[in-house]
DNA sequence: GTATTTGTGTACCAATCGGTCAATATGACA
DNA sequence: TGTCATATTGACCGATTGGTACACAAATAC
C-alpha cells in the first residue's frame, strides 16, 4: 500500500456490523445485501477489503473468538477447578444474553448444520467448539494434578459436560432465555461438580 | 378424489426421506433439487402432495416430533422425578445418536437462527422446544405435589435445566459426541439431581 | 370406448444468490 | 499541478433459488 484514495470506512466497526449480522442470522441465512447495509459500504468495497462472503464470515469469527477469550482466560486462571468452572458458567450467561449482543453464541449458531457449500465453515466450528472444550479439559487435568480434584474424576468427562452445559445454554438463549433464567441454569449444573 | 391416475410413490415414505434431509442440512440448507432427489420424485409431484418448502417442513416436523413423543411419553410416565430424567437423558442420548438417523435434534438445528424468510419456522421451533420443556416441568409439578421431590425444589429450574442439558447433547452430537460420549455427560448431569 | 380425473415430466418463470468489471472519484506524493 | 495508486459506484454476470404452466400418461366411471 503506496498511496491512492483513502478507504472512507472503518474496517474495524465494518467488521463489528458484519459479525452482528452472522451472529443474528446465520452464516447460510446472511445475504450480501445484509451484509452491505449493516455495513454501510457496497459490495466491490467488501469484497476489496475482506475478500468474498467466506473469509469476511472467518474474520468476522475470529473477532468473536478473541473477544470470548477474554473471559474465558480469565475463567480459567481461577485458583481451582470449582471456581474455574463457577467464572466460566457465570460469564457465559451473561455474554449469550449481553443486551447489546444478538442472543446465543455465534460458533454454535451459526452453521450447526448447513447445505454443501457452506461445510467447510461447519467444520470450522466444530473445530473451535472442540478446541474450546479441550482447554476446558487441559484446565481439569492441570487441577487433578494440583490434587484440586478427587483422584476417580475424569478430565475429559469434566470438561464435555461443562461444554455440553455452555452450549445448552447457548441454544436457550437463542431461544430468548433471560439472563436470570440462564443464572438458575448455572447453578444447578454446579451441584453436579465432584467435591 | 373420485378417480385419476394413481399416485405412484409412496408418500410416507417420500416424507421419511424428506425428514432427513431437513435434519441433515437444515432449512435454508436445503433445496429443492435436495429434496426431489432424496424424496425420488420431481418438482410438480412435491408440490401437489406436500404444498411448498415450509409445509413439506412442517410436515416432516410433525412425524420428528410424532416419533421423539413416543419415547419422552414412556419417560415422563415413569414413577419418580428421577426415574424420570434418567430414562429422559438416556433415551435423549441413545435416539440422539441412533446410527441410521442423522447426528443432532432437528428441532434445534433446523433453523436456530436463520435468515429473514424461515422467520416463522424459527419461531415454530422456539414454540416446540418450549413445549418441550414445559411438558417436563409439569412432571416435576406433579412429583412435587407427590411428594417426590424436595419442598425447595422448583420445577421449573429443574425443568430448564433438564432441557438445557438436552440441547447442550443436540449441539455435542451434531458435532460428532458418539453414544458414550453422551452418556458420560447424562452421568454427570444427574449428580446434579436433588435427593 | 370414451369422458373425466388425477399424477408425472419437461420446460420454464421471476427473483435472488455470490461475485466481478469498467468507469469514476479521491487522496498522497513528486 | 500533475501523476499514480487505490476506493467507490452502478451495472452487470452466470448460477441457483423456490415455484408453475402445460402437455401427456394412467387410472376409474359411464
């Protein structure tokens, strides 16, 4: 990049407007005209700036996954495995129902299943749903070494029901569960937890 | 219908193959090519014995909740409130990953979130998964007026919980989870079960 | 056998899909 | 003040979307 005329757009706040729009419809279900008018740009603009519908969905995700890790950083440098999964559930019901957010969680909704084309991004987000619940599980043997948990749990099984809890709850807030009611959720799959 | 030329598919079984697709690809996902393929007839057949796209969904909708009735009766018919969940969390796990049925609940990944023409049958499966819910809420009423489960307990929580831990399992096996896998988790998530 | 009724097959429809081209506008730099 | 590099604009592309019109085939009713 030399010189030439300058971008007339925010590329950072254009992204923002795009992840809002996949996060409320979908990857399969957002158009292109979705897409430009929440973005306030047209097409070629896009195009030129983030590549075409796939790429802009990717950069789009990894905004939302950098930003779901702060917390879940967070979470997971708790002192023990009780209070790690304590933050982790607490914060996940407040970010799937962040009024200023669409509700759920864009890695579940968004392509959980899809028609041929959009397979790749489908398998993208099993990969990170995966991913994620593998730093859950690597958090759980840390802690079982710490002796922070009782010698018959198992990291693994830990670790796909805290996941299986989040990703629930991410479905039941799609569904328009309330911040409260996602709180009562929490709680209850806490009494679950070894002792 | 008086007389005419006999219909030459068997509608049942049409709709089975329709059924599927829809749970594989989803809504939007699907097109009509998918569906005529699938279903072995073409376009004009489909459209004189189902309607158009949605109510052909609706009706594959119906036999999907038709079948899932049959087991989730038996569950909530069980004596207890836990006998209840566990035979519901079982059943769940086992027809969840049932080998000859796609991976996942089409009721939660039909159209979680969706573009603005699905619209309303995003809603409609808002409505069932609700339904759902409220179907196990008003068995742990019951068992709370027998007396069968703690006076602090509240079936509602209790409910949403269950269902919670039911989607979360959707999600976890549209993603790959196998049976075991599942039924660690329905392990798990009954620890959490008051006594 | 002929009329009537219904299903099937082909070919088509307008609208929308994701994606691009060529012309023009706008800035930085010399 | 040009020159150059890039951004914006509107029109356009072929392919696919969900949905139909129409001619023809196959059965029953008379």
């Amino acid at each position: 990049m030399v010189a030439g005329r300058p971008r007339a757009f925010d590329m950072e706040q254009a992204l923002d407007r795009a992840l809002q729009v996949f996060w409320r419809k979908g990857y399969e279900g957002t158009s292109l005209p979705d897409l430009t008018d929440a973005m306030g740009i047209n097409r070629p603009s896009l195009y030129a700036a983030f590549g075409n519908k796939e790429s802009l969905f990717r950069k789009a995700l990894d905004r939302y996954s950098e930003r779901n890790a702060i917390f879940v950083d967070e979470a997971l440098s708790a002192p023990t495995a009780r209070e790690v999964v304590e933050k982790l559930l607490h914060s996940v019901a407040y970010a799937r129902c962040c009024p200023e957010n669409p509700p759920g969680c864009l890695a579940v909704q968004a392509a959980l299943v899809c028609g041929d084309d959009a397979e790749s991004i489908r398998k993208e987000l099993v990969m990170r749903r995966a991913a994620s619940e593998s730093r859950i599980r690597e958090r759980m043997e840390r802690a079982k070494e710490e002796g922070d948990l009782p010698t018959n749990a198992d990291p693994t099984v830990l670790a796909r029901y805290v996941s299986t809890v989040i990703q629930g709850m991410a479905v039941q807030s799609a569904s328009g569960a309330s911040h409260t009611e996602l709180e009562t959720v929490v709680e209850m799959a806490l009494l679950a937890w070894p002792t």
